[in-house]
C-alpha cells in the first residue's frame, strides 16, 4: 500500500496533472462568464432582434394540465448558443497566442564558407588558396 501511495503522489505531483487541474477550474470559471454572456447579452439582443421574442421559453408541451411534460427546445438553442460563443472564444484565444508564439522566421546566418569554383570542395570564406586543390581563388568565387 505504501509503494502505491508513493505512486500516486508522484502521479499528482508531476507538471501535466497539475496543469490540466488549473486548466479545468479556469474552464469552469470561463464557462460562468461564457454563460451570463448568452443570457445576459446574447439572447436579449436576439430577443430584440426578433421583436423581443424570448427563446429560452419556447418550449412543446407534451400532455395538457400543469404535470404535463415540456420540451424545452429553447433552453436547448440558448445551450447552442452557449457552446458556439465557448467555441468562437476559444478559437480567437487560440489564434491570438498561436500569433503571438509564433517566432519570427529565422534570417540566414551569413556565409562562413564559400565553394571552390576549380575542385568544388567547400573552403572558408576568407580563404585566398583552396586547402584542397591549392588553386588561388578570386573574390568572385561562389
């Protein structure tokens, strides 16, 4: 038992659970602010678009009295609408940090070496005679 415990603890300890641990409490915290954003602001601009008809109350009534059942298809489309505003939000972050992560492309380092025009073997850029095949080289050598 106490191999296990110590297992576990090391389990738990390591970067990756505690990163994804911090990562689903924040998620449950955003999802809070991403669901007061849809009632609180989406759906009434929805609702005054559509002549302040309220979606979250759209609902069929299976049965008749007031123990009937409901289908509340509009508590539904307010729960789409929920997910497509996590999912639009969740791409602008991602984009925003894939954008600013991104390095800048790497400008060639200069030329150390050059090619011998006579032997073709590579030589040191400012070499005057090629080590390999001794011929003088020119300054107009690739």
């Amino acid at each position: 038992m106490k191999a296990f415990m110590k297992e576990f603890k090391e389990f738990v300890s390591r970067g990756n659970v505690m990163d994804m641990a911090v990562g689903i409490i924040m998620g449950g915290a955003f999802t809070a602010i991403v669901t007061s954003l849809v009632n609180d602001v989406a759906m009434p601009l929805l609702s005054l678009l559509t002549g302040g008809f309220d979606f979250t109350s759209l609902c069929i009534m299976l049965g008749e009295g007031e123990q009937a059942a409901a289908l509340n298809y509009g508590s539904f489309l307010a729960a789409v609408i929920n997910f497509l505003l996590i999912a639009l939000v969740i791409f602008v972050l991602i984009k925003a940090v894939n954008k600013a992560s991104r390095k800048k492309e790497e400008e060639p380092l200069p030329a150390t070496t050059k090619v011998c025009p006579y032997c073709r073997e590579e030589v040191a850029i400012e070499a005057v005679r090629c080590p390999h095949c001794t011929s003088e080289l020119t300054e107009n050598a690739e």
